[in-house]
C-alpha cells in the first residue's frame, strides 16, 4: 500500500489523483457503472415509452386497419396483433371458441418475447445497485487502512496525517453510493412499468381475440 504525500488536496480532482492505486481503481470502476447503469436506465425507458405508444390506439378505441398492421407490425403491439392475425387467417372455419383460445395463447407467447427484450438489461441494474456499494465499501476500508499506514509512518496521529487518507476512502463510499442509488430507483420503476404493460397487454389481446374470431374476414376488416 501507498501511504499518503503530505500536501493533499481535498478537491474531487485532486482526491482522485492522489489516491492509493487501489483506491483510484475502485472510483474508475465505479464511475464507469455509474455511466452504465444510466445508459441502461434512458434506453429501457425509451424503449418502453415506444412500446406504450404502440399500445396506445387500440386502448382508445382508434380504428386500426388490421391489414396494415398484419404487413407492417412497426411496434410492440402491433407485433403481438399480426400474430393473431396470422393464425386467424390459418385456422379459418375452426370452431370461434377453439380460435379464440389458440389466437389468446399465441399473442401472449408474443407478448412474452416483446416483455423479455424490455426487460432484458434490468439485471444490469440489479447487479449495480447490490454490488457497488460493497465496492466503494472495499475502497473505504482501504483508504482506512492507508490512514493506519500513515500513522505508523509518521508516528503522528494529528489530523493532518489521516485525513487524505479517510477522504479516500469517503469520496470511494460517496461514488459507490452514487452508481447504486439510481441503479435501484430506475430498476424498480421500470420492472413495475413493464409490469403495468404487460397488463395493459393482455386486456387488449383478449379484446383483439374477440373481435378477430367475430371478423369473417380480418384483413378487410378494421380494429378498435
């Protein structure tokens, strides 16, 4: 370990320059999860903000030709619809009850897979907020030790000798703090989000199941 120079600055910049190697590791690492864990925050969000409005018209009560969707499914629920549209084009002249049912189970396998590529990068999430206070924790106890270190050395206790040293290891906890906090705020909102969609998803599949086994033929027709 490196004890700490005497003549330390305590800005940010100066802290992070003349940390312990160890130390300044653990403020890259942390920063970069910081810069992660955001960029997974604003594209899940934007992603879901896409997907909300493609759900949009047919909670409305907006006239969607089912034609143009079954040709160009441009969002998420349009995709999940074009498969109905499909297998109710397929199974023609089935039983409306039987259709209903298969339309129902083959919009929800759709469903799923457009909810999985929402929520695929919260995990990234969740391991950020769970391990980067520990990694802070662990540069903290490091600079700690740094300021021990110092002591010995110097064979002054005064707080001129520990204080680099301790602020070390408090501006390493302060960046673990930092890539952690946002890291669970955002995770619990967008799983409760995607939560809400997925929900709002399945009324408007049973909705759509209904209508199409009704339509005699869906391509012609038109949605609400």
């Amino acid at each position: 370990m490196d004890a700490p120079v005497t003549g330390h600055s305590l800005s940010f910049v100066g802290l992070f320059l003349q940390a312990d190697s160890v130390v300044k590791t653990v403020m890259v690492l942390l920063a970069l999860a910081s810069v992660w864990g955001w960029a997974v925050i604003l594209e899940t969000f934007r992603r879901l903000w896409v997907a909300q409005r493609s759900l949009a018209p047919f909670e409305t009560g907006a006239v969607v030709p089912l034609a143009e969707v079954a040709q160009r499914p441009v969002g998420a629920a349009q995709r999940v619809l074009a498969v109905g549209l499909k297998l109710v084009q397929q199974e023609r002249g089935h039983a409306a009850s039987l259709v209903r049912d298969h339309l129902i189970s083959a919009m929800r396998v759709q469903l799923g897979r457009e909810v999985r590529a929402l929520d695929r990068r919260l995990p990234v999430l969740a391991t950020i907020s769970s391990s980067a206070p520990f990694i802070g924790l662990f540069g903290t106890v490091w600079g700690i030790m740094n300021s021990f270190t110092a002591i010995a050395s110097a064979r002054d206790t005064s707080l001129a000798t520990v204080a680099p040293g301790i602020a070390e290891a408090l501006l390493a906890t302060a960046m673990g703090l930092v890539a952690a906090i946002p890291a669970v705020i955002g995770y619990n909102l967008l799983a409760a989000a995607i939560g809400r969609f997925s929900a709002r998803s399945q009324a408007v599949i049973a909705d759509a199941a209904l209508k199409l086994t009704r339509a005699p033929t869906p391509a012609s027709q038109e949605a609400a």
